[in-house]
C-alpha cells in the first residue's frame, strides 16, 4: 500500500470521531509518513504512534480549527490596475 491509500484508509476509518480534524502525509525523520491533525490527543488511540498504520509512521500534531487570515476574501477575484 502507498502512503496516499493508507492516509485514505486512516481518514475512512476515524472520519467520524470528533477529535479528528484530517489526515495528511509527508516525511518524518525521512520516511515517508502520515500526520494525523486532532483537535485532543486525549482520545487518539495510543497504539496509532506507537505502532503506525499501513506500515507507515504516524505523527499525531494537535492544532485548532483550521480558518483563514483575518481580512482576506479568498472568493473575490482582484480586479487587474487600468
């Protein structure tokens, strides 16, 4: 399995728990990785660091609810100077 379907699996498999925000991939430490963005490590289960997935690594990072920067309209298009 590659570390695109494993993050799909890791997704489809705790989509619904409300500690999980998303899942992404990378390296860690130079091995391909899956990084699991959580709301609480409090109920990620303990064996997910500890043992990976798919074979792969996973690095649990607890972070808050993703929005964008204050004043900026990602729906408006810029209007090009006369």
């Amino acid at each position: 399995m590659d570390v695109q379907k494993a993050a799909r699996s890791l997704q489809e498999k705790f989509r619904d728990e409300p500690w999980l925000l998303m899942v992404g991939t990378g390296e860690a430490d130079g091995h391909p990785s899956l990084f699991l963005y959580v709301r609480s490590t409090e109920k990620v289960p303990s064996s997910l660091p500890r043992e990976g997935w798919e074979g792969f690594r996973v690095v649990v990072r607890k972070m808050g609810v993703p929005r964008p920067a204050l004043g900026v309209d990602l729906g408006r298009r810029r209007s090009k100077p006369a």
